[in-house]
C-alpha cells in the first residue's frame, strides 16, 4: 500500500475519532450537570481504574499507548467538568474579590517596608519596583509582614529565591503563616564585592561579615582563606555599615553602591560563586490584588500522604497549556516524611478555565495556598 493510501485512512479514522472525542465530551459535560445536582466531586478513582484495566487488557502489546491515550481523556474530561462546577471554593471568592479590587495599572508609588539599610539589595528591589515610592526599613522579615499586617505600610518587600542558594526559606514560611498576597516581583543581578576601609590589605583582615545567603553565594572564595571568621548579619548593606565602624581588621560581602555610600574600598570584585547570580523579590499587601497583565501564580500545597497524589494534582495543569515554573517540597516541621510544595505557574486567572483548574485543585488537595497572580518586571 502506498504511503498516500495509508494516510487518507488515518484521515478517516481521525474525522471518526475527533467526532467521538466530541461526543464523549458532551457526555462529560451531562455528567458535571449531574454532579453539581447531587454534589458529588469531579474525580471518581475507583471508576477510572476500571477503565484504565479494561482498555490495557483488550490493548493487547499497545497497552501502554492505550493507557496514555485514556488517562489523557480522563485529564480532558475533567478539566472541562472543573469548568461547569458552581461549588464555591476559597480560592475562587479570593481571585474574584481580587479582580474587582485592583486598578489597572501597578501603582508607581507607596510607603513600602523594606528589611535592612539604605544600600541593601532589597532596597534596590523596592526601587525598581516602586519607582517614586517612600521606603521604611526594618530588621528583619518578620517585621516586613507585620508592618503590612497592621496596615503601617501599604506594601512590603522581601527576596524569595536566589539562582544560587535556592529558596529563602524563611520568607515562605513567613507565606505560610500569614494571609499575605503576592502582587509584584522582579528580578535582580546581583554583584558581590570584598570591601573594606581604605588603605586595608587582604593580609590584614581577620573578619568578614555578610548576610548568610551572600556567604553561600560566594563559599568558594571563603573556604580557601585561613585565619578568617565568617560573621552573618542581617544583610549586605549592614554589613558594610558595620565594616565602616570596626576598623582595619575586617571586610564586608557587599555591593559595590555600598561601598560609596559606607565610605570603603573594594579588595576583591571576584568573589561570588557565580557571574549568573540573581535574587528574586516579591511585593506584598495586605488585601489581595491582581493587576493588569498578571501571568504568573504563586501556590502552596500539600496532599494526602499516598503514591500519585502529586501526579494527580499537577495533571490538571496540561490539558490547559499551564506551564509550571517552580516545584519545591519542603518538610512540614514537627511531622515524619509529609511535605508542602511551593508551586508556579505561568498564568492569567482572568481565563476562566485556568480558575476552574485551580479550583478543581483545591478541592483535591489537603491544603492549598493561593499566594497571588502577578506580573515580574
């Protein structure tokens, strides 16, 4: 047989196929009516395992195919369901009051809480993300939330991954603990230099101080020094501030704004581990807000503790074309073996199917955390 015949068959056989797909479709939709009558969930395990075994028995050596082919029905299938379910859902209320909350465009300006001194790298963020805003420093990240919390501050800033050292734990646990949404976040290059007072000479340094994600981004570099102690502090430009006050015998992991800004010299511009070195920060409010031209989402979540329950979750997200950006587990403190997941996906929630998806999400999870749909800059 020729290869032209062969494909005007598989023509047939598609035109057949798609017109099946579509009344299976329908039928799918019939049965998300019923459903929503009688409150029941969208999932039905038992039911699709006894598809699944009855489809791979007749498949014969094409079992495996099969089985794809099917379970991708069932992923289909339900993503339309999750699309006609009227149950209310937390998330669904939350992106909703958010959409109808936010102007259009990203304000320009605000009093923004900002963890450190004037120099630090979260200060640079809070720059570029509020360009004419009015900043406020505190210690630490607790003291960001909880100047947002109590509303002395309409935003707050804070560093939540490094391409380098990975998540800033802290600030997710923070995420965790807090009803804070994510509005904003941008991207910073950062550069790290060995700094100190003028005059200072690399043999004359006893002690370096920096905050510990500098530390580790620049590890090598400290790990073949000897007769140095390494000081963590709350942040670079804190470190620099301090170095400017100690004396000749120490240096500061800093930026090289810092160094005009404190008054110091730089010893050593290459130190950090890696050229391809950036911090991702976020900007958070107390009220949940999605701007104009949000395309990415932020979430938190956790199942019940048996095999597939994160396939099941994250098979949601491919019948949409959702691309997920960000997977990390992360261990619930005080438990054996049960973890949490810190999601994101490139999406906009004001595609009504995408909103389904999350909350057929919700409902199938033991927790989950809608952290905010934002835009990067």
């Amino acid at each position: 047989m020729e290869l032209s015949e062969i494909r005007t068959k598989i023509d047939a056989v598609d035109d057949q196929l798609l017109d099946l797909f579509l009344q299976r479709m329908a039928l799918s939709e019939e049965v998300a009516a019923y459903k929503n009558e009688h409150h029941l969930p969208i999932l039905n395990k038992q039911r699709e395992r006894e598809i699944l075994a009855k489809v791979t028995e007749r498949a014969g050596d094409r079992e495996r195919y099969a089985y794809h082919l099917y379970s991708t029905l069932f992923e289909l299938a339900r993503s339309r369901q999750a699309e006609l379910l009227n149950a209310p859902t937390k998330v669904g209320a939350q992106v909703r009051a958010s959409l109808a909350a936010a102007d259009p465009i990203f304000p320009q300006t605000g009093l923004v809480a900002c963890q450190g001194i004037e120099g630090a790298n979260s200060q640079a963020a809070c720059d570029r993300l509020f360009p004419r805003g009015n900043i406020m420093y505190v210690k630490t990240f607790d003291a960001v939330v909880s100047a947002v919390e109590s509303g002395l501050c309409k935003f707050g800033v804070l560093p939540i991954e490094n391409s380098s050292n990975g998540s800033v734990r802290a600030v997710y646990e923070l995420l965790q603990e807090h009803s804070l949404s994510i509005v904003r976040s941008t991207r910073l290059c950062i550069r790290h230099e060995l700094l100190a007072l003028p005059g200072v000479r690399m043999e004359d340094v006893t002690e370096i101080y920096s905050h510990q994600q500098a530390i580790g981004q620049c590890s090598r570099f400290l790990n073949g020094l000897n007769g140095v102690k390494v000081i963590p502090c709350d942040n670079t430009a804190v470190a620099a501030k301090m170095v400017a006050e100690a004396g000749p015998h120490a240096a500061a992991i800093s930026s090289h704004p810092c160094a005009a800004l404190y008054g110091l010299e730089c010893l050593n511009d290459r130190i950090q581990n890696s050229d391809n070195n950036y911090t991702r920060f976020i900007c958070v409010t107390k009220e949940p807000r999605i701007y104009a031209g949000a395309n990415r989402v932020s979430l938190i979540i956790a199942f019940a503790n048996r095999p597939g329950a994160l396939c099941e979750a994250l098979s949601k997200l491919a019948p949409l074309g959702v691309n997920m950006t960000k997977l990390e587990s992360c261990p619930v403190v005080g438990s054996d073996f049960e973890f949490v997941f810190f999601v994101e996906l490139e999406a906009n929630l004001q595609d009504p199917s995408v909103l389904a998806m999350l909350e057929e999400m919700e409902r199938s999870c033991a927790q989950f955390q809608f952290l905010g749909n934002y835009a990067e800059v």
